[in-house]
C-alpha cells in the first residue's frame, strides 16, 4: 500500500509537472505568433502619410504583447485539469485547438478593424442578430478570403509546430529526470506550483492592484495604434463586457460610474442643473416648453426624415459638378438649406445609430429584448404620432433585420414599408443581398407625398444600397470622374465603386428634395437627412489633419424661410438633431434634451455647459474646435482642428471632459433608471 502511494504520488507529479510545461509552452509559441499578427495587421493597415515616433511602435507591440501573454495564460489555466487528466500524445489537439480559435480571432479583428475603423466591439453581434446569409455573401465578394484562409494556416501550423518540437526538446529532459529520480520531488512540486503561480499572474497581466483592462489600451497619442494593441480575443472580450453591459438595466448607476460620477446629481452639478432630487432631474432632462399647435388654418408640417446608409461627409470636400460629381441633384438644393458640415455620428453602426436618435439612448442594442416590447415613452416616432401625424418608416431593407418589424410598430411607427412591400408595389424591383435598391423608396415617397394626407406626415427613411458590396441596379450610369480630385485615402480597392453607390443613394435623394421644394408641399414640409456611420473604404484617418473627419456625417436640414444661425461649422452630432427638428414642427415638450438646438447663438441660451459646441459619440468619444479624445482620458487627446491649424490652446480641456461625461452619464442614466422602474 505504501509503494502504490508512493508511486501514484509520483506519476501525479509527473503529470502536473507536464501539464504546466506543457500550458507554458502553448502560451509562449501562441503569443509569439498573436504579436507576429499584430505586426502584419499594423503593416496591412498602415495609412499612408502617417509618422509616428519609432517609440510609439515599440510602445504597441510591447504593450499588445502583454495581452497576448493574459489570453494565453488564461487558456493555459482552463487547460491546464484536461493536460493533466489525458495523456500528453493528446495534448497537441488541445491546445492546438486554441491556438487556430486565438489566430481566427485576431483575423476578424484585422478584418473588422478594416471595415469599422475599430477593434471588435458590440456590433459584431450583429453577425447573428442581421442577415447572417447576406453579411456571409459580402464577406465572400469583398475580402480577400483565400488570403485570409492562407494566413489562417500558415500561422497556426507555425505555432503548432513550434509548440510540438519546443515541448519534445524540453519534455525529454524532464522526464528523464524524473524518471532517474534525479530532480528531487521537493523541486519538481515547487517548480509546479511557481509555474502555475505564474500563469495566474500573467493572466492578469501586471503586479499591480489593477488587472491589464481595457483602460490599458491607450499608449500613444494615435488612435490608430491604440487600435492595434488588442488581440482578436481580449477585442471581443471587451465587446462582451460592453454587450452585457448595455443589457444590465437592473443598476440606473452603471453607466454614470463607468463615466467618472457617483449620483445623477453630481452629473447635473456638473452641468449646472439645479435639482433637488432625482424626479426632478429627470423632468429636467426632457423638453418643458409646452405645445404650441399651429393655427387651425395652418396645419402642422410633415418631417421627413432620411437616414442614408454609410453618408460620409468626406465627399462634400471634393464635389466639383464637371470634375469630380459625387452629390448629383443634391449640389443644387445646397444653397437652399442648413447643412451642418462639422457633423458626427453617434454610433459607427446603423442599428446603433438608429436606436441613438429614434429613443435617445447610449444604450445598444436596447430594443432587441424585452424593451422593445412595449413603448419607450420619449421614442421619437411616439411623439410625433402623439402630436398628431401620421408615422411611417420606409426602408429599402427588409424590415425582419433586427426586429425592426415588430419592434417600430411597438415604439410608435403606424407604417413599416420594407423592401417586401416595395417589391409587391413594384413587381419589376429586383431584391438583392440587402433588398431592393433605393430607388424604389425615392419612388414610393413621390407616390405617396402626392397622395391627400388627412393628417401630417413624419417619415423616417433607411436607405441601404450604399452598403458593401457596392452594387448598383443595371440600368444605373456611371459618372466619369477625375480621380485626382479626390483628396482623400486611396487605398481601398473598393473605393471607386463606393463614391458610384454614394453618388447614387445622393442623387436620389436631391431628386426628392428637388421634387418636394419645386411641388406643392414646399411650404409645409421639413426635410432633414444624416447619415447613419461613415464609410470604411474612405480610409482610416489616423493621421493627426484627417482625425476628425472619422465619425463625420453630413447633417441638412431644408425648411422654407429657415434661418441657419451661427452654427453651421461648429461641432455637433446626431444628439443635436432631434432637439433641432422638434420644435420646426411645433413639438416642443416630451422629448429628452439630448443635446442643444442647432438653429439658435449658444451664446444667447441660458445654461452654457448645455449648449457648449462640442460633438459627444454614445460609444465614448468627444470632439471640440480643436481636437478629440475618449472620454476621461486626457493622453488620448489629438489636435485635429477640422482642417484649420490647430490653435495654440490645442491641449485637452479637462472641464469639457466632465461636461461630457455627464452629457452621457445622465443620458445613460435616464434609460436605466426608467426602464428598470417600468419591467
């Protein structure tokens, strides 16, 4: 009984001894060949004119190597009982496995970064949640999959490889020493247990108190390199925290604390809100003015409103109608209208975007769940049917995308018309990945604006042809363009028939400006367009000149008589536009504050901090005249004054940080704390 003890005692301790070498040598071939990713996706991604201190490369890669270690590390530690357990001529296809699941990471990562500017984050949810079968089809005609496929191999066999004869090299002087007895047991247990120790400690990334999170991320002054230091795995860990986040309504205080304030009333102090107590906070927050109605006469407006798929504003810079036309009919109603030219999206993703402006949240995906159940009482389309209109979404999209189909008619949309419906009204209409193409919108609207209204009409539209891959209808024309008079990055393969689709979902939408201010209904009809997110194959703006045109989307408003006000150039973003639009209709109470009214001197308003020009991301980014940063974190911030040289006051401004934060905070709170109180 004795010798069986002893023996079991030995080979448990053989095993473990195994197991740790065996975890210790994955983690170091798969965070060799994670960094060697790094390298390559740097390299791929590189934009051209940028220069960067050869530190600031040094700072990436060593920093990125250090989360290579931690997701290693924490693979090797969930391992580590079935190491133990099997027998080591089975250890290869485990940790083989996690090698090839860590490199097709950080190839999506590549790959997403190239099309959203950014690591992953929550809207790569949306594989499953939007047509999985259309983004597969885009996936398959514009990336390079076989390259990708190529990478794919090459580097796991590499790390396979490496790890295979590492772990025979090392193996067999371990186990002939434990096999000869000549590594007392004494060493061989603590050299186990210092091993693991050391996986624990590497899993958190740092001897600190703080783990290495995502507040790590920032090394340098370049967006762009940040952007590179996380791999595939610790991008889509974050993404999950955020997702799960964004799902917790169950604490109102989560998104204030993320943000720097401990109360919704240091928030409010912040912005020098006077409130007592959290009620009245609250009604401070949404719109008190009171209903002005029109004159029985005068019948209210209608407002149609156009969401245009990936609308950058980068093509204004260089429209030119012999030389280089991008805007078609829109060049001509420009002059016309309030076009806010220093203008940014809320969200980098349309269902993001649309769920910010339709129910004034930072929170996405918000109405994927049981909220999208039942009402959000500040939803836009609720208000405006409460006001009296009749509400209509129309999109060239099938409307099953993210529920839009039951989840619109929930929050106030009398009328869902998607691309099923156009397709029944026009038979000839061809549905395509995304559905049919815009134009069979543009001509739904014309038929429908002709038709007697009994009551106004608010419409929000969702066009989608300028969308990958780029496809347009066979009888579409083709502009001839100059190309050097585009000015910005040429580096997509993709970019030419990118301005063909931009050019096309434009044209057709100054078509209808044209048709409505020329028609009957120019007097009594408000059109505002924005677009959802910025385009991918305009580039990656990482140099410090070109960082504020990342997020920027046009925002035009055309209203008979309109008077534009001081605040064209100045920065905004689509929390602006809804508290803009409101009151040209006569809503003027009911709708959360998100942001200032873009029509009127925010010198002559009351609360300054609230009417402080300044453009505020729901994902954590702000801009000022400047420049821009992530929210409270004043290393992040890039002199990128809008084309202008930057000022000598190009530094960060700790007081519009806080002023921002609690923008957001208040905003995040005020979706929390009151669709928690109404489950």
């Amino acid at each position: 009984m004795k010798f069986s003890l002893r023996t079991f005692g030995h080979h448990l301790l053989g095993a473990m001894a195994t197991a740790t070498l065996q975890g210790w040598i994955m983690v170091l071939c798969v965070a060799l060949t994670l960094s060697v990713l790094r390298v390559a996706q740097v390299a791929w991604h590189w934009p051209a004119g940028l220069q960067v201190p050869l530190a600031d490369l040094w700072a990436v890669v060593y920093q990125g190597a250090r989360f290579d270690l931690k997701v290693s590390a924490a693979a090797a530690i969930l391992l580590w009982p079935l190491l133990l357990l099997v027998p080591p001529r089975f250890h290869g296809g485990f940790t083989g496995t996690v090698t090839l699941l860590f490199v097709i990471a950080n190839l999506v990562n590549l790959h997403y970064f190239g099309f959203y500017k950014t690591p992953i984050d929550p809207v790569v949810f949306g594989f499953f949640e939007d047509d999985t079968k259309a983004i597969l089809q885009t996936i398959w005609s514009d990336f390079p999959v076989t390259l990708t496929l190529a990478m794919l191999g090459a580097a796991s066999w590499a790390a396979m490889a490496g790890r295979k004869a590492l772990y025979a090299h090392l193996s067999r002087g371990l186990n002939r020493g434990l096999a000869e007895r000549r590594i007392p047991v004494w060493l061989t247990l603590l050299g186990v247990l210092l091993g693991f120790l050391l996986l624990v400690l590497t899993t958190k990334g740092t001897l600190r108190a703080m783990a290495l999170g995502r507040q790590n991320v920032s090394v340098t002054t370049s967006q762009f390199l940040n952007d590179m230091v996380p791999n595939g795995v610790i991008a889509f860990k974050f993404a999950w925290d955020a997702r799960r986040e964004s799902q917790n309504l169950n604490d109102p205080l989560l998104g204030l604390k993320r943000l720097g304030y401990g109360s919704p009333l240091a928030a409010a102090r912040a912005l020098g809100i006077e409130a007592q107590d959290e009620a009245a906070l609250r009604a401070a927050l949404y719109a008190q003015g009171g209903a002005s109605p029109a004159p029985a006469a005068t019948p209210r407006k209608n407002l149609l409103f156009f969401l245009m798929e990936s609308w950058s504003a980068e093509p204004f810079l260089y429209h030119d109608a012999k030389e280089f036309d991008v805007l078609g009919r829109l060049a001509p109603t420009l002059g016309q209208a309030c076009h806010f030219s220093n203008f940014d999206s809320a969200q980098p993703g349309t269902h993001p975007s649309l769920e910010a402006i339709l129910f004034s949240t930072p929170i996405t995906p918000l109405t994927l769940g049981l909220q999208g159940k039942k009402p959000i009482p500040w939803s836009v389309p609720l208000l405006m049917r409460q006001a009296g209109y009749r509400t209509l979404f129309v999109t060239s999209a099938r409307a099953g995308w993210r529920e839009l189909d039951r989840v619109l008619k929930t929050q106030g949309f009398d009328e869902v018309i998607d691309a099923s419906h156009l397709k029944a009204a026009y038979p000839e209409a061809d549905l395509g990945i995304w559905g049919v193409w815009d134009s069979y919108v543009f001509r739904y609207l014309s038929a429908r604006l002709k038709k007697p209204q009994d009551q106004p009409l608010f419409v929000f539209v969702l066009t989608a042809t300028n969308h990958p891959p780029y496809d347009l209808p066979p009888d579409y024309r083709r502009v001839k363009r100059n190309p050097a008079h585009w000015g910005g990055e040429r580096d997509s393969e993709t970019l030419w028939l990118n301005i063909d689709s931009y050019h096309y979902a434009t044209d057709l939408l100054g078509g209808l400006v044209q048709e409505v201010r020329n028609g009957p209904l120019r007097h009594n009809t408000v059109i505002a367009a924005t677009g959802d997110h910025n385009v991918r194959s305009f580039g990656v703006y990482a140099t410090p000149e070109r960082r504020y045109l990342v997020s920027q989307v046009p925002f035009i408003i055309w209203n008979e008589g309109q008077a534009c006000g001081p605040q064209r150039q100045l920065p905004a973003s689509h929390r602006d536009m809804f508290p803009t639009l409101f009151p040209l209709v006569g809503v003027n109470s009911g709708y959360v504050q998100t942001g200032r009214n873009l029509l009127l001197d925010p010198a002559r308003q009351p609360n300054p901090a609230l009417n402080a020009p300044l453009s505020v991301n729901y994902y954590g980014t702000a801009r000022n005249a400047q420049g821009s940063w992530t929210l409270g974190q004043a290393n992040s911030f890039v002199c990128s004054p809008g084309g202008a040289p930057a000022g000598p006051a190009c530094q960060f401004d700790a007081q519009q940080d806080a002023l921002a934060r609690a923008q957001i905070g208040l905003l995040d709170w005020n979706v929390r704390a009151a669709l928690h109180q109404g489950r």
